[in-house]
C-alpha cells in the first residue's frame, strides 16, 4: 500500500499489507441503485436536510439551506492555493439534483451518485446487507493484482494514447478540455475495467472508505512489519482542519489533474468530513 513517487506525504511510506478474502461491488453505486433504497426507506440524505444552527456558529441564517458543494470553474487561471475558489455551496443541490435545481437524472441512471456524505453510505450499505469497504480492502481491490504500479491500470497515465479513466484534462481549474469524453462525472463503466473486472477505481467519484483518516496513519503500519487486515486508526486528526473528525477517500475523481490533486494515483489517499459530500463523492461497497 501506499506511494513513494506521488509527493504525498500521508500516501508514504509504502508498505505490506495482507487482506483476506472479501466480495467488493463491480462499480460505485449509482444513482438507479440508491434510488431504490430511497424508495424503499424514505431516506433523506445529509445534503437534503437543513443545517442546523447550532452545526455552525456565526453562519447568517439565510446560509442555514439544504444542499451541497458543485464545482464552479473561474473563467481565469488562478492560484491553486485557495480550493474555495472553484467550488460553491450550491442550495438544493443533492444526489437528485447534482449541479442544484434544475438539474436532474435523466438520463444519468447509470453514473455513480454524488453528494454521498459517510453517513449516507453507511445507511446504504447496511439496508443493503454490505459494509463500507476498508483502505486496505479498498486499494488492494483497485491493484488488481498489480502491486507497484502507479495506477489501477498499470504506468501510463495515457496507456495506448486512450484515456484510462475519467480525470481532468486541460488548465486547472478554469480550462477542462474533456479529452475523456466527460467534463464533470461519467457513467459507471465508461472506461475499461481493471484486472479484477472492477471499474471507476481511479478518477470518476471519490470514494468512502470506513477507516478514519490520519496522516501519519501509514508511518505507524509501516513500523509495525506486515499488516493484516488493517482497519485503521481509532481516531482522526487532519492538522489542516483540526477538530473535524474525518474518514479516508479514495480513487480521486473527475476533478484531479496533474497540476492539482493527482490523487488517482492508485496508493494515494483522501478525507473528508463525515457529514460532508460534494459533487465528486460517492461510494461502493463490500462484504465479507
């Protein structure tokens, strides 16, 4: 696990990591799917819930409005030093409606549903009969059985000239020339899968995991020879945001580019708050 090339410290070091044997879902869970289990539990997600004053002292009440964050491309370069730049709070925008009202599934039955926060998968998985699958669970599934290489499909970002995932090409953030064939998410098996048959285990859709993330986490498995069966630590701390307990992603999405967040390298790693989705946030899951 891990990544030594990738200048991600929290991806290092690389370490061994043995897993037992567990199912894990072909491709993230689409919008289909999880419109089945909203029919069949009435489930309302945390991005269609208002917030709750108490969540978020000082916020002006007119901001206290049900819905997400959708990206939202400048129309000039700029510095990479403030993501709040090019994402916004989009009032009314969830897995229904992913870039906010208007804004519908038709036609998109098959791509993965966004504006997922953990708790979202989590209910899901257990209506299901499943379970969020761990890190480890998650990255060896996505090797697919090609240990050292830097992406689930193998060296090349670009194998045979094709794109091998759905990821940002062009000027981040404000010049996405959609040499994939997609601008913002693609459907569930839009492009080839990996050696173990699954698909959208780089780029796409962020994916929850169950473990809680902490930078240092793979230092301290790395200490301790192989790991089996790791399930991650027992708290989380993320120095950029402390106090905001958080979970690991993983995958990357559609948003990840060279030049910022290349985090579709198949050892890399992200968090994310646990109430919290956004419009590249999904999920998959697994059993044992």
């Amino acid at each position: 696990m891990g990544c030594d090339t990738c200048d991600m410290s929290d991806a290092e070091p690389v370490h061994l990591v043995t897993v037992d044997g567990y199912w894990i879902d072909e491709t993230p869970v689409t919008n289909q799917q999880f419109a089945e289990f909203v029919k069949a539990t009435k489930y309302l997600t945390v991005a269609e819930l208002k917030p709750k004053a108490e969540d978020y002292p000082g916020a002006k009440p007119e901001m206290l409005v049900a819905g997400s964050v959708c990206f939202a491309p400048p129309d000039e370069p700029v510095s990479l030093e403030n993501p709040y730049i090019w994402w916004k709070y989009q009032p009314g925008a969830n897995w229904q409606h992913p870039e906010g009202p208007g804004s519908d599934l038709k036609g998109r039955e098959d791509y993965p549903v966004v504006h997922i926060a953990w708790t979202d998968a989590v209910a899901y998985a257990k209506w299901a009969g499943k379970r969020l699958p761990t890190e480890a669970e998650f990255e060896f599934a996505a090797r697919g059985g090609m240990d050292g290489k830097m992406f689930a499909w193998g060296n090349e970002l670009k194998p045979g000239g094709k794109w091998a995932a759905n990821i940002y090409q062009g000027r981040f953030p404000n010049e996405n020339k959609a040499e994939d064939g997609y601008r913002l998410t693609s459907p569930v098996k839009a492009f080839p899968a990996n050696a173990f048959g699954l698909y959208d285990v780089g780029g796409n859709v962020w994916q929850w995991c169950s473990d809680w993330y902490r930078p240092d986490y793979f230092e301290r498995l790395a200490a301790g020879g192989t790991a089996r069966n790791p399930q991650g630590p027992s708290d989380s701390i993320d120095p950029q945001e402390p106090g905001i307990p958080k979970r690991v992603l993983k995958s990357g999405s559609f948003m990840c580019s060279d030049q910022y967040c290349a985090r579709y390298h198949v050892g890399s790693r992200g968090k994310g708050a646990m109430d919290s989705g956004g419009a590249h946030i999904g999920f998959r899951c697994a059993k044992s």
